[in-house]
C-alpha cells in the first residue's frame, strides 16, 4: 500500500490498476440488433452471411450478352445480335440473364429494330459485379474488439447479419459525497454547493462507451460510504468516489477501501489532480477522485479513461498536436506534473499559447481552453517565448481560424464574439482576461 504524499506518477497508477484488475480481460456481453449497434465494441468475430452481391449484377445501363459473339467486331466488320435471344437490355443492378457474361453500355449500341449492332468487341465480365465481388458469403467481416461505425454497420445489413455480439458497456458507478453537496437545481445557501462532477465525468464515461449511474450524494460519515459501497459494488465494473480521497478531518474514502479492500496507491504526481486514490473494494477496482472539477477531470483521463478502454478492447483517442510559442512564463513546482489549460491561436504563421487560470476548481478554464501543456517532472516551468508542445482540445481548424483579444472583460466582446459566429460560423473570437 502506498501511504498519501508518498505519491507515484499517473504512469505507475495506471500499471498497478492494469496489472492487479486486467481490464482487458472483461468478457461480460449480450446480443444487439445491427441496426442499434452504433459506436459499440464486437465481442466476437462477425461472419457473412451472404455474398456482396448475392449474384452477377450490371454495373452499368446498357445490353447483356455473351462477350464471345462480339469477338472480331469492328467499324467494317460489325456484328448483329437479335433482341432478346442474343442480347438483351438490362439496367444497372440487374441480375444477368442466364449464357451472358458482360454488359454494352448504351451508348456504344446502335440499335436497328429487333436488331443491336456493335462495332467494337466486349470482353469476359465487363461492367459487371461478379458476385461476392465485394462480400463473400462466410467470410470475416470484423474482428472481437471492433468498434462499429456506421459504414461497419451498413455492410453488415448488405451482409444479411441483422444481429450482432457485443460487449456489454461496462458499469461505472459514481458516489459524490460532501456535507455541501446538494441538488443544483434548488436555490443554494452560502457554503452550500450544486453537484455538478457527475456530469462531466457521466458524459465521459458514455462517449467511451460505459453506462453512468450516480448515487448520492453521500453524506462526510464513514458509515455512510460503508453502507453505499456495500450496496453498489456487486452491480459495479468500476467505481468512482467523487471528493473525500485527501487527507482532511471529513475525508474517508482511504480508511474505508482499507476495510473491505486495500489500497493501491494514494496520490498521484499531478497537478491538478493529486490526491487520487485507487484502490480495490470486494474485488471490484475504485478510484477516488478529487472534489475539484478540474482535478476531476485530469484523474479520469489519466486512469479512468484508458482502463474503460481496455475493457472495450480500445486504446484512448490520441489528441492532436501542435507546436505552439509561449506568450508568458508558467512557473511550475518540481517533482510534479502540471497541466495547463491554454488559449491558442495563430498569429504571423506561429501559433501561440496564453496560459488559462490554473486553479484546481475553475471549471471554465477548461470549457474555454483550445489546448493543454504538460509541464514535465523535472522542470520548475517554462519562459515566455519557448516553443512547447500543446494537446488540442479543438480541431486543429478552429485553431487556424481563431482570433484572440487580451484585455479586461467586457460584455460587448461577448456580443462581437456571438455576430461573429453567426455571421462567419468559420470565425472563432476568444478572450483572455488579464
């Protein structure tokens, strides 16, 4: 058990909740219809079950006959074939009439009453689609682990596969605790505040492909997470603990997962994000997540995300990456690492980054950044001008059509920002408050 403060780097938590769960062993599935299948993951491999196309089919308008009888043909030597005996016209898509093998398309056929006449030779199989041209009845469509997109799916219906197997989303159970929590909808006294983690963590955890459930919120009593764990965790793939994991007077998620479990690591080298916990309670994995949103979130990317994935058999979505100008210093604290949410732009052929606030609970600073920077172990931060790495959060479009003001707020920034979008939808304005 590795004691808070005594922390490990995301890489090394990450290792010990691979090694001790072995996600990617997660065999739970069930039977979808197809045609509901989008975005999930195959738990098996997936067989044709007829030929694509089931049969010789024109791929062009014109006559179907037998490309031997036009051997030979030629400006002086044109051959004749009789209209429904010989040759016959056929529209694209249509099944090939018995004893021909190619398609005339129309506009090299001269026609002459009951009569065709052509002047150049067909050859064996022209503009047509053998069958299984593209299918072939039995073959292997997909591979266990795929995830289906909607051109896998179409293919699969050509295919005649109306049903498929897939995994079972995996169960993310979500216990926000904290004597302040309460509804966010209801009128909120001072001291008190609105739960709002279960969304940004629940929207993660279902773009992945989990199935979200909150209970709670769960009171600062120890008794009271006992009672909640005990039961939810036999429903649970994966639980988190929102708030709690540090070492305050009204923190007990550590004491406990040490009851019915053990702990694996408490504390990350991360900020924001570092009193994560991960743990194992009756079997199933936890992790206890920071009560600041931006903490939060980092902890989930970090852990939670990739674990998720290997479950589905997937490897997380690598963002973007770009080379960016630092337009200040961003001190940093050694020993740990550090993201920073950044505005990003581009100005005279370089892009440029302004760091955002850096404060663990400041929601906003990642629904307004463009971009983030790690800033390594090693280094106690970085000087205006250096050129850095920055992880986008944006397509790299936005970035490239970006406009950025620095000043004080003003609202009729705001209102320039909402004519531009709606005049120029291409056209991004941004501010960064000094």
């Amino acid at each position: 058990m590795s004691p808070y403060l005594k922390t490990i780097t995301p890489e090394e938590a990450l290792s010990i909740l691979m090694d001790v769960f072995q996600p990617w062993y997660y065999d739970r599935k069930e039977t979808v219809e197809t045609l509901n299948a989008l975005g999930r993951v195959t738990a098996s491999p997936i067989f044709a079950l007829r030929s694509v196309p089931h049969y010789h089919a024109a791929a062009m308008d014109g006559i179907a006959l037998k490309a031997e009888k036009t051997f030979g043909a030629s400006e002086k030597t044109p051959v004749r074939l009789l209209l429904g005996k010989e040759a016959f016209w056929i529209d694209t898509g249509d099944p090939l009439p018995e004893g021909t093998n190619a398609v005339v398309p129309l506009e090299e056929v001269n026609q002459e009453g009951e009569w065709v006449e052509l002047i150049k030779a067909a050859y064996p199989w022209q503009h047509v689609r053998l069958a299984g041209e593209d299918v072939i009845k039995g073959e292997m469509l997909f591979t266990s682990n795929h995830r289906l997109r909607g051109e896998d799916l179409a293919l699969l219906v050509a295919s005649g596969v109306k049903f498929v197997q897939v995994k079972s989303k995996p169960r993310v159970i979500f216990i926000p605790t904290g004597d302040e929590i309460r509804d966010p909808f209801l009128d909120l006294a001072p001291g008190e505040a609105p739960e709002f983690n279960s969304v940004l963590i629940g929207s993660m955890v279902e773009e992945i492909g989990g199935v979200f459930k909150k209970i709670g919120p769960v009171k600062d009593d120890p008794s009271e997470l006992r009672k909640t764990l005990e039961k939810v965790y036999k429903e649970a793939d994966l639980i988190l603990i929102n708030a709690g994991s540090s070492t305050g007077r009204g923190d007990f998620t550590k004491m406990v997962i040490d009851e019915n479990g053990r702990v694996l690591f408490h504390g990350i080298s991360v900020m924001p994000g570092r009193p994560t916990l991960g743990g194992e309670y009756k079997g199933k994995p936890v992790l206890g997540l920071p009560g600041y949103p931006i903490s939060a979130f980092v902890a989930f990317k970090l852990l939670a995300e990739p674990f998720l994935s290997a479950m589905l058999g997937q490897i997380p979505s690598k963002p973007p990456v770009i080379k960016a100008i630092l337009a200040e210093d961003i001190p940093s604290r050694l020993g740990i690492y550090e993201f920073v949410r950044l505005k990003v732009f581009k100005s005279k052929g370089n892009f440029v980054a302004h760091p955002l606030p850096r404060g663990a609970s400041v929601l906003s600073s990642i629904i307004k950044a463009e971009g983030l920077l790690k800033i390594p172990l090693q280094s106690e931060g970085l000087a205006e001008g250096r050129e850095v790495e920055v992880e986008l959060l944006v397509n790299p479009e936005v970035v490239e059509r970006t406009l950025l003001i620095v000043g004080s707020h003003d609202l009729s920034i705001d209102i320039m920002a909402d004519r531009l979008k709606k005049t120029y939808p291409p056209i991004f304005l941004i501010t960064k408050n000094t």
